[in-house]
C-alpha cells in the first residue's frame, strides 16, 4: 500500500535511516543529551556573562583608584619641587643635631640619655643606643657601619 501526501506524491517512510536519524535528531531536539547540554551550556553563558558584569565594574573601580593615585603622584611631584627650589636651612659645620635620632628626644649632660657617639661619628642617646646594640645589631643605625657596645664613646660638653 502506497501512502500519498497532500501534493498526490508519495509520503516518505516514516523511519529513516541511520544517518539521517543522526542528522534529523539534533534538529528536532528529542535527544535528551542534547537537551540537557543545552542547558548547561546555557548556565554556563550566564555565568560568564555575570562574571563579564562583574569584572567590568572592578575593571572601573581600579580606573578610578589609578587615577587617584597618578592626581596624588602629581601632587607629591609637585610639592617636592617646590622644596627642592626653596632655599636650604642654614646649615653650619660642627653644629650638633638636638635630639637623639632613636627616640627623638633631647641629650642629658649626664645620666641614662647622655650624649654619646659612635666610631663612625654619629650621637645617641647612651640608654637608646646600648637598647639598640643589645638587641644583637652590629651596625650603626644612621650609615650602617659595624658598630658594637665598645664603641661607644661618651661626649663631655661644657655648657
């Protein structure tokens, strides 16, 4: 028995070979493999598309933040400039720097923080200086220069 379609001819065979089938399946979406690939694939693009959004805005927020920094590197820029125009302080040879470099704080003529140098030259407060060498450093804390507990040598100032 010849079936005929709508146009008179003849109806094709509703089973199709295996090529075919392979090529007609995707097609018609009745492969539930495919369909589940689909949809991961789909999760997939998603994801990557709110990643995209994502590194977009942290992309803009590190724009910004540079730009900050180049206006704040600008302004270093600048302000170093006008100091190095500036006239220096009056600086005269032989004059002894107030404080102790360590904590900042002013000589005694005697006692714990008397004035005390090191080989190399440079003043400490005695107490800061011997704290400084006693924490196993073997070095001048100004030029780095090896410096221990026996260098010290105590400065008698008349005042």
């Amino acid at each position: 028995m010849n079936r005929t379609n709508s146009n008179g001819g003849p109806d094709r065979p509703r089973n199709l070979n295996r090529r075919s089938q392979a090529i007609v399946r995707p097609i018609r979406g009745t492969d539930p493999f495919a369909r589940t690939r689909r949809a991961e694939l789909l999760t997939a693009l998603d994801q990557e598309r709110t990643k995209n959004r994502d590194l977009a805005a942290e992309n803009e927020d590190l724009k910004l933040q540079l730009q900050e920094q180049t206006l704040n590197v600008a302004q270093l820029a600048n302000r170093l400039d006008e100091m190095q125009l500036a006239p220096p302080p009056d600086q005269s040879e032989g004059v002894l720097i107030p404080n102790c470099i360590i904590c900042f704080e002013g000589w005694d003529l005697s006692g714990p923080h008397r004035m005390i140098s090191l080989k190399c030259g440079h003043f400490f407060g005695d107490s800061c200086i011997r704290n400084y060498l006693g924490r196993g450093r073997s070095d001048c804390p100004v030029c780095r220069q090896t410096a221990f507990i026996y260098d010290i040598r105590y400065m008698y100032i008349n005042m």
